[in-house]
C-alpha cells in the first residue's frame, strides 16, 4: 500500500474526508434527482430564481410561487437551513454495507458474501433498479453471475458504481487494489460497462489519496479498466475538451450530444458529468461538488461519488463547516444496525481497515 502524501492531510483525515464529501453531495443532489426532468437548465433555472448562482451551499428552499419547480419528496430534510443530520440514501446505504462487508468478511470475501448481506442487511424496497434485480435473484435460488444477468435491463446502469468507495477508502494509493475489490462486488448485479464504473470509481478514490491533482487522478483510475471501453472512451473525451481549454456547460453539452439516448441512470453520461465535476472543480470542494450537482443526471449519486473524491483530496479539515456541520455526525441508513451511526465512528473503522 502506497503512504498518503506526508506533506498533506494524514490518513484519517482523509478517509474522514470522503465520508463526509460522499454525504454532503448526495445530499446536495438529492432534492433535484431525476434526470428527465431536471435538466442542468432547470437546476440552473431553479437556483437563478432563488439568488443561489453560484452555489456554494446546499440548495435553497423553492422559492414562492416556484410551482414548475418539482424537488423530490424528501427534499425539507435536505435543503439549507432544515438539515439536522444525513438523509437516508443509498448512495450512503452502499458505503455502510461495504465497510460491514469488510469487517466481516475481509478482503479475500466472495460475490456470493456480498449477496448475503444484501439479504441479511438491505431492505428490498431500498434497493433500485440493477440491485432489486439482482436481490429479486438471489431471493429465487440464483447465485452470481446469474444473478447480474437474468431478467435485468440494467446492467450497465450507476447502481454498482455507487457502491464502490469503501474500497478505494480502504486502499489508499493502491489502485488497482481498489479495483479488484470493487469488482467483485459489481458483477453481483450489473456487467460491461456498469462493472468498469464501480472498478474506475474505486481507483480513483484510491488514487486521490496520492493523487497531486484531480487530473492525476482521473488518468489513474483509467489504468485499471479497458482502454477501448465505452465508459474510457468517454473520461478521456471529457479530459481532453478540457485540456482543450472548453468551458464546463459546452464540454457537458458536446458529450451529451455523444451519449444521448443512453438514458439518465446509465453510467456512461453520469460517469461524463463526474469526470467534468472533477476536472473543471480543480481540486476545491465546493466547486467541484456544486458543479457536479449542477451537470444533471443522476445528481445525488453524482454528487456523492464527486464529493468522495474531493474529500479525499483535501482532507475533512479542509472541508467548509457549511457542509459539514448540519450534518451533525450522524446517519440515517436503512442498512440493519447502522441507521443513526456516527460518520466519525464509520470513518475510524474504516481507516482500520486501510491501515492493515
């Protein structure tokens, strides 16, 4: 395992850091999480009639007689001024049923322990998409691979990605270390593309614990996953457009055009989004969080992914309070055993883990 860089944020400090990034973006994006309707226009649209461009907090209440404006239900747990403690997410459920994972079955644990826990741990209901697919399947007798494959249309959607920074956490500077981990995970319910995600979104956080820039660690994550891959082929169109010297909307705009029709829970365009999030945020927190947020999509998951890297990257000293303190230490997970946790606790087991 590569030692984090001596002159920045120790270890902890780190791993603290993208616990608490992971969970202020998700819930930065949550109140605005569905990509057919919320448009980057319409987030735009919505924080220029609340005086909230730029964004550097958490979104605004809506304002008066903003009826076209339709947040997500559970968005008065989530906006500026009403948060008391995490909302409930599966972005967050994911990171707490890897760490558990871990602990209990360490890192040489199999796809099917994966699916145990899910059984044991993850209400069915808080599962989406490619997960209730695969929970549905193991539920039935099926076992891995079969479980990722069978009766499943989304296979190469975000889900797996989402579940995958527990294993960067825990392999600081160990890339593809990370990527091994995660996939095995992955393959428990999604494939091609959907599995590249999880193991290029586990060795970037991993890289970003060595990593000088946000850049570096972008170029190493694409290391460990197929060069000639739809999900590549895009981080590196993303990364180019911006070496190119292209403005942030007119990057997501030219990638867009190349990936529409994908729909916005593939992660093929969330993965553009993140990429640009963490290019054009150049290493600041709040930039790069605000702008992921604002790139649409799935903008929870996203946001949660964008912030996880970024709190790795600057430490959770260097972490605004504003984001940090409503979240007053504390969890609301739906995975058994953990709902109201202490983040710190969660983030002291897992540097535990990455220290081994």
């Amino acid at each position: 395992m590569t030692s984090t860089n001596p002159a920045g944020p120790g270890l902890a400090d780190r791993v603290l850091g993208g616990w608490l990034g992971r969970i202020a973006g998700n819930m930065l994006g949550k109140p605005v999480e569905r990509g057919d309707y919320w448009t980057r226009e319409r987030i735009d649209r919505y924080l220029r009639s609340a005086d909230a461009l730029p964004l550097t907090d958490y979104l605004p209440e809506p304002p008066v007689g903003g009826e076209e404006f339709a947040l997500r239900p559970e968005w008065r747990r989530c906006v500026r001024g009403r948060i008391r403690g995490s909302c409930r997410d599966d972005d967050v459920d994911y990171a707490i049923l890897g760490l558990h994972l871990l602990e209990t079955h360490g890192s040489a644990f199999s796809t099917e322990q994966v699916g145990d826990l899910w059984l044991l741990r993850l209400p069915y209901l808080q599962t989406f998409t490619a997960e209730r697919a695969a929970y549905r399947n193991l539920a039935g007798g099926l076992r891995p691979p079969l479980t990722a494959t069978y009766d499943n249309p989304y296979q190469e959607y975000i889900g797996a990605l989402i579940r995958a920074d527990v294993f960067g956490w825990t392999s600081p500077g160990d890339p593809r270390r990370a990527a091994s981990l995660a996939r095995r995970d992955a393959v428990l319910s999604h494939t091609g593309n959907g599995v590249y995600g999880a193991m290029w979104a586990a060795a970037l956080i991993a890289a970003a614990f060595t990593a000088a820039t946000p850049r570096r660690a972008v170029d190493t994550a694409l290391t460990v996953i197929p060069a000639s891959c739809r999900l590549a082929r895009t981080v590196r169109r993303v990364a180019s457009l911006h070496e190119a010297g292209l403005g942030w909307a007119d990057t997501l705009d030219t990638v867009g055009e190349e990936t529409a029709g994908l729909g916005w829970i593939h992660v093929v365009p969330n993965v553009a989004v993140l990429t640009a999030g963490l290019l054009y945020g150049e290493g600041d927190f709040t930039t790069t969080i605000a702008l992921t947020v604002r790139g649409g999509l799935d903008t929870d998951s996203n946001g949660a992914t964008a912030g996880s890297v970024a709190g790795v990257l600057c430490g959770a000293a260097a972490i605004p309070a504003r984001w940090t303190e409503p979240l007053q230490d504390r969890v609301s997970s739906a995975v058994f055993g953990f709902d109201g946790a202490r983040i710190s606790e969660l983030a002291a087991r897992t540097v535990e883990l990455a220290a081994q």
